[in-house]
C-alpha cells in the first residue's frame, strides 16, 4: 500500500496541474474537476507505485483494464488526454525528462454517422409549408431547392438571383474558401423557383428591392437562424421526431443519391467537398440503410 507522503505528493502534484490550468487555460470547474478524477482514479490504481514513477506499460495497462470493463472509445480517448496532459506539465516543470504517453496512440473515435431523413420523411417536411401564402410558398421554395442540390443552409441563404440559370437548370454556388460549383437544380425544384421568383418574390418586397434570392417581409435576405426555425417548424409540424440539423437536408440529398446508385465522386462535386474522404460519411449511411432493409425485407434477415 502507497505509504501517506506517496498520496499525498501525487495529490498535490495533480492540484497544481490543475491550478496551472486554470492560471493558464481559464479551464471551466467541470473541466478541470475531470482531469483530477481521471488522474486520481489512475493514481489509487498505480499504487503502491507513486504517480510520478509511471511508465508507458503501467499506463498501457490501465487503459486496456479500463476497456475491459466497458470504457468507450470516446472516454479511453479524454482518459488518455488528461494523463498526456498531466505528465508533459510535470516534463515541463523538469520533474520528468520525457512523456510516459507520448507515443501511446488515442483510441479511434468514429465520427458519428449524420443524421438524415427518409425519403418519405422528406416528402412529408416539403409538404408542411401552407402555399397559398406568400411566405409558405417561399418557404416550399427554399426546401425544395435545399434537398435538390445539397447546399449549405449558409450558401442557399445567401444566394443571390444572379447566380440562377433556368435556362440551363443550374445554380451556381459560392461555397468555402469561395470556391464556385455548378449545381443542377431538378425539374421539380425548378418549377416552384421559376414561381417563386416570377410571383412570389415580388409581391413580399412591394416596391422595394433587394439583391437577395430569399427575401423577408423587411426585404433583407433570410438569415440562417431564421431559415433554421422554420425547418423546425415544418418538421414538427409534419410529425417528425427525429433530431434535425441546419444540414439534415443537405444529408438526405447526398445519402439518397448514393441509394439510387449515384458515383460517390459525383456526390463529391455537387456538395462542393474539396476532400472526397469527407463524402465517403455518406457511404456508411446508405450501408446503414442497406443493412435496415436487408434485416426487415429478407427471410433470413
């Protein structure tokens, strides 16, 4: 068992890495009373051994106890973290000469697969909006647009009417790094722009003008706060539950292209991914999709 003067010089080492966090990161309470948990835990079970005795093996070691009792990938990565964290301030304070962590890789986190919409659930949402209003009729507009080309909530709010082509059937878009694409808009989409922008737009802003594609009843251009309540609006409004995103759109266009067979390179394109392992997140979603229906539809599922 770790004599007293062990425990007590390994809790005090810890108050001051924290205390140096909190002087130097201005680190929330939360933050900082995590650190000293995750290296309290490690302390009480490295002993007898004394904190600052630890090697790469016996913080190997930890880990691996950890994950084997049910320890995620996510809180194996923060675990790992805050002992990098703690034992580079002990090396800068010249305690130690190297990093006991420094080439122990953090558990791989897999990002998270985006959330998205069937593509009943999308017919549903475009539905919500009331047309025979001025406003629900630009509303329909803004949906139907956003789920035929994928684009930002940021880049279809700031559309300008210079950047649309009926007659080619395209938008062009200005997207990160103000990078230019050419995104085809869809027939169906099309035809509520083609009336929006001849009907629509021009009863909103009166005799008033504005350079916007989207407007407001103030004739200024919609912003992506705004755009985002109405979203939420019209999902709760056609019953849907799910947890929706600014980019829930944006996700359905790109993962129901990929389950009609379209090229994950194109898919690329048209979202104006610079990366194409950025649009391979889509795969797995149209995997996940793949398996749902394999599971539900076939008589060994």
């Amino acid at each position: 068992m770790a004599s007293e003067t062990d425990r007590e010089h390994s809790i005090r080492l810890i108050e001051s890495f924290q205390d140096t966090l909190w002087l130097e990161n201005g680190l929330s309470r939360n933050t900082l009373k995590a650190y000293g948990s995750d290296l309290i835990l490690f302390s009480n079970w490295l002993a007898p051994k004394p904190l600052v005795s630890a090697g790469r093996k016996d913080i190997s070691n930890y880990l691996a106890v950890k994950f084997r009792q049910g320890c995620s990938a996510r809180s194996g990565a923060r675990l790992l973290s805050s002992l990098k964290r703690f034992f580079s301030h002990l090396v800068e304070k010249g305690m130690l000469a190297a990093n006991p962590c420094s080439n122990i890789d953090s558990p791989h986190i897999g990002k998270p697969l985006p959330a998205t919409l069937s593509e009943g659930e999308v017919d549903q949402l475009l539905a919500a909006p009331d047309v025979s209003s001025a406003i629900g009729h630009r509303d329909r507009t803004m949906l139907e647009l956003l789920y035929a080309t994928g684009l930002r909530a940021t880049e279809l709010v700031t559309l300008k009417l210079g950047q649309l082509n009926f007659r080619e059937g395209v938008v062009r878009v200005v997207g990160k790094g103000n990078k230019d694409r050419l995104v085809p808009i869809g027939e169906e989409a099309l035809s509520w722009l083609y009336s929006y922008v001849r009907e629509i737009r021009p009863k909103i802003l009166g005799r008033r003008t504005a350079e916007h594609l989207f407007v407001t009843n103030r004739a200024s251009g919609m912003t992506r706060q705004a755009f985002w309540h109405r979203i939420k609006f019209y999902a709760n409004a056609a019953g849907i539950r799910k947890l929706l995103s600014p980019h829930t759109l944006r996700h359905a266009f790109a993962t129901h292209l990929l389950n009609h067979g379209a090229d994950l390179r194109v898919v690329q394109l048209l979202l104006g991914h610079s990366d194409l392992s950025t649009t391979q997140i889509y795969t797995h979603v149209a995997q996940e999709r793949l398996k749902d229906l394999h599971q539900r539809y076939h008589p060994r599922g």
